[in-house]
C-alpha cells in the first residue's frame, strides 16, 4: 500500500515555469505513461486520514487546468467529517431510492445500490464535491449561445477534475469519480451549505487503496477517425 507523504501546496514560480524539456530530460517518459495509464477508480478505501496539505496540493493542481476565458469556473468543498459524509449519503442514497422505485427496479436491487453507494461514500476518507458557477462567465440574450457558455463552464470544471484524479495518484492516493450529485444538485447544494450560484457537477471520493483495480482501454482504431 501507499504510505502518506507530506507534501506543501505552495508551489515555487520557479516549479511552474519549467518546460516539457526539463521533465523529460534524458528522453525518458515513463512517470508521464505511469502516472496516465497507472490511474484507476479505486471505491474502497484504509481509514487512514488524508492530511489537509496534501488535500490542498490536490486542489492546487485541479485549479491550474485549463478553462473557458480563463474564468476559472470550478468550486470545489472538501468534506472530511463524519457527520457531513454521513448526511449526503443518507439523504442522495433516499432519493436514489425513491427514483429507482419510480422506474419500477425490484427492492432487493434498490437496497443492494443504495448500500453499496452508502459504503463508498461514508468509507472514504475525504470527498470532494466538484461544482461550477457561472459567476464571471459571458451571459449572451439567446439561448444557443448560453448553453454553449453552461458547456464550456461544465467542461472546464470535469478538466479540473481530471487534474485532481491524476495528481491523486501521483501522491499514492486512490480516487474514484461519482457522477450521482448531477441528478440530486439542489439536495447536495442544502446538505453542504453552498451557495445558490454553486452547480454541483460531482463527487470525488479520495483516500489510501484498500483494493487494486486492472481495467484496459479499446484500440485507438475503435474511438478515433482520421480525415
């Protein structure tokens, strides 16, 4: 297992500034390929805390992504209490259910979800809520303009959150990436006291693996078209 390191989110200007030629020096591009292709969606957690520092080293990197205008639209709450962790679970996994029974889905299937989903959350260790907020981004009088503006904004926070997953593993964390948030945001939005401006968008469980996950990729051939 990963054992935790300490690490300080203040980052020198000196770090920022160096070039692709400085971290590839020698032409040696394995930590690139190990840190890209290492990364998995880990569910299940140790109990061991994640220091707030490294938390924060996290975050730095989620927020040098880049994003639409350079607005930056990305909110991010971190939850490591208990009692908080708890409240969110019980509350998505009620409306999870109420859904699941709407579509006419068979109980035992509903409880089985909604425990298995109860684990992930309240067994991490920390979590991140991942939210946008158009605050600082263009407002246009039509419609087809202004969804394109929601997009850019909701593309701009899933590419912070690709940062974070993949500095996550860099540290020798594990995380895994839950989208349920995007179908209850106003329940999430009240559990965790955020602003009505704050659009959440996911959830980021994060702790030490207490599994090993293998999962491959289709060929290139299946997902790309040349022209």
């Amino acid at each position: 297992m990963h054992k935790q390191r300490t690490v300080s989110a203040d980052l020198s200007d000196d770090h920022r500034a160096r070039r692709r030629s400085d971290w590839a020096a020698g032409g040696d591009d394995g930590w690139f390929w190990q840190l890209v292709r290492g990364r998995r969606s880990v569910r299940r957690y140790l109990p061991d805390p994640v220091e707030r520092g490294l938390l924060e080293t996290l975050l730095t990197a989620a927020v040098w992504a880049p994003s639409a205008h350079n607005r930056q639209p990305w909110r991010f709450c971190v939850v490591t209490t208990d009692p908080v962790k708890q409240a969110l679970s019980d509350r998505m996994g009620a409306r999870w259910h109420a859904d699941l029974s709407a579509d006419g889905v068979d109980a035992a299937v509903i409880e089985r979800r909604v425990r298995i989903s109860h684990a992930r959350i309240t067994g991490a260790p920390a979590l991140v809520a991942a939210s946008l907020s158009l605050e600082g981004m263009d407002d246009y009088p039509d419609r087809r303009r202004q969804e394109a503006e929601w997009l850019m904004a909701v593309q701009s926070t899933a590419l912070a959150c690709q940062n974070l997953l993949l500095a996550a593993h860099q540290y020798g964390l594990a995380a895994c990436w839950m989208c349920a948030p995007l179908f209850v945001p106003d329940l999430v939005r009240d559990v965790l006291d955020l602003p009505e401006s704050w659009h959440p968008q996911a959830l980021i469980t994060l702790g030490y693996a207490a599994e090993e996950k293998e999962r491959e990729r289709l060929p290139l051939a299946e997902r790309v078209t040349w022209r």
